[in-house]
C-alpha cells in the first residue's frame, strides 16, 4: 500500500493554496506544546491518537520553526493540508489546502517547500506558489518530498527514476546540479522522503532493505569529518515495525522525531519518538 500511495496521492492535487481560515469543528481545544500531547519516549506512538491519528490517512506532520505551527495531511475528496497556529496557547485551526507536493520548512521558517515549489511567508501568510525552475521542474523527476539545510542545501526523492535521492549544494551562492547520492542512501527499494538535518549532521530517508522489520524501515546516515556520509543504520525496532515506516522529519527544537506508520487498508498515522535515539544510534 505505501509503495503507491506517495505519488498518487502527489499526482492528484494541483490546485494553488488558499488563505481562507477554516473552522474548528472538528477539533477540540488542544492547548500548550506540540499540539497539546504529552510528549514520547524512546517506543514510537501515535501522535495526537483519535484527534489527529484515526481512521484514514494523517500523514506528513510537520511543525515549522517556531512550534507554533503545525501542518498535516488527510485524505479527503482531494489530499488536503490542514495547518494549525498556536494563538493564546490555543491551537487554533487556520488554513486548508490542496496538496501540491509534500510539506517541508526552510530552517529559518521563511520558506515552505512542496516538492518542486515553494512560497515565501509574507507578513502573516504565504505567498503564492512559486517554481524551484528549470533545473528541478523536469517532467522526468517525480519529486515527492524536498528537505533544506541551513546551507541550503537540498536532498530530494524521485518515484520517476526508480526511486532515487539525489543532492544539490549551493557553491559561492550558486546552485549546483543535483547529483544522485551514492549507495550508502541509494540501496533497497521504494527509498523515498529524505529529511536533512539543518546543520547537515545526519540524513534520515526510508527504504525497503534486507536485514530490515518487515517493508520500509526509518534509516539514518551521519555526516562523517571527510565529508562522507557513513553506513546506513536502521533506527531500530523502538522506532520501525513490520508495517510501513517512512516520512521522517524532526521537531525544530531537535528533541522528536515525527513519522508515518501505514497499516494498510487506508489507514495512515502520525507517530512520534523521542529524538534521542539519535544520539543513541550517533555511537554506533
């Protein structure tokens, strides 16, 4: 099921985002921190169970610099983006839009990237949609999920070209042409979702491998002193199951560690763990 379910769900919303504010009837009052959860430990757990994580699809929770918002997909009639603000220590429900490539934040929280596009917070939204151009906005690329680092460099998937990862630096200020990573991160099946730490210290991405818990597993590789990027490490059983693990990304304040879980038929959730693991796994 998750092997597909990433690009068609890509595939069918198009539409721009809109700035309508949307009402909260389907919500309670969550208050405080990270949506108002009790945070995890080191044994993943659905995030925000039967509010956020219920039947259907809730995937690719994300908070942007800040915490004081939250985004996350559901499945209705079309993929929709539902984004929450932290007003008065209520979260409030603020924006609804159709997705047009998975969400991601610049590490300075001025930019929203979808895949090949992005937009800009301008005041208290977002400009409109806006092309990454020519060098990523190739028909042949199927970029589902694009991660930045403060250096701005960007680590990208790609379903088109039997599911690849590929990096672009910046050099003096100019962007480079994306290049594919080596086999450390390119290795196994359906490898997909790259997310890059902001100091460029570590990669997390999820792929299909043997020696893993059943179909794809949450891998981690640390940036070695020569540059490199040392052998890929599964994250553990605390952290994958045999179902489907993928779409990583971690809190801005580096202490979770947010993912999907896909156990079939339909149903997707939001999990979370607590990011010392990845210290834990930096010793290996």
């Amino acid at each position: 099921m998750k092997k597909t379910l990433p690009a068609i769900i890509f595939l069918a919303s198009t539409l721009m985002m809109s700035s309508i504010s949307y009402s909260q009837d389907d919500f309670p009052i969550l208050k405080g921190p990270y949506m108002g959860q009790n945070p995890p430990g080191l044994v993943a757990e659905p995030f925000a169970p039967g509010i956020i994580s219920k039947d259907g699809w809730q995937l690719e929770g994300v908070f942007p610099p800040g915490m004081k918002e939250f985004y996350f997909t559901s499945n209705r009639k079309k993929a929709t983006v539902t984004g929450f603000r932290l007003q008065n220590n209520i979260w409030q429900k603020y924006i609804e839009f159709p997705r047009t490539g998975e969400v991601t934040f610049s590490p300075d929280g001025k930019r929203m990237h979808m895949a090949k596009g992005y937009k800009d917070r301008v005041g208290d939204g977002w400009s409109e949609r806006k092309s990454l151009g020519p060098m990523f906005d190739r028909k042949d690329w199927g970029i589902m999920r694009l991660s930045a680092s403060a250096k701005g460099t960007y680590v990208f998937d790609d379903y088109k070209s039997n599911d690849k990862i590929r990096i672009s630096t910046l050099k003096d200020g100019i962007r480079q042409v994306p290049k594919e990573m080596g086999p450390v991160v390119n290795t196994g099946k359906w490898t997909a979702h790259p997310f890059i730490a902001p100091d460029e210290s570590y990669l997390i991405w999820d792929s299909e491998r043997e020696g893993g818990y059943g179909d794809t597993d949450l891998y981690i590789s640390f940036k070695q002193k020569d540059g490199s990027w040392g052998p890929a490490i599964n994250m553990g059983d605390k952290v994958n199951s045999d179902k489907a693990d993928f779409y990583a990304s971690v809190t801005p304040d580096g202490k979770y560690i947010l993912f999907n879980r896909n156990f079939g038929e339909g149903n997707i959730d939001i999990y979370w763990v607590d990011a010392q693991i990845i210290e834990t796994l930096r010793t290996k």
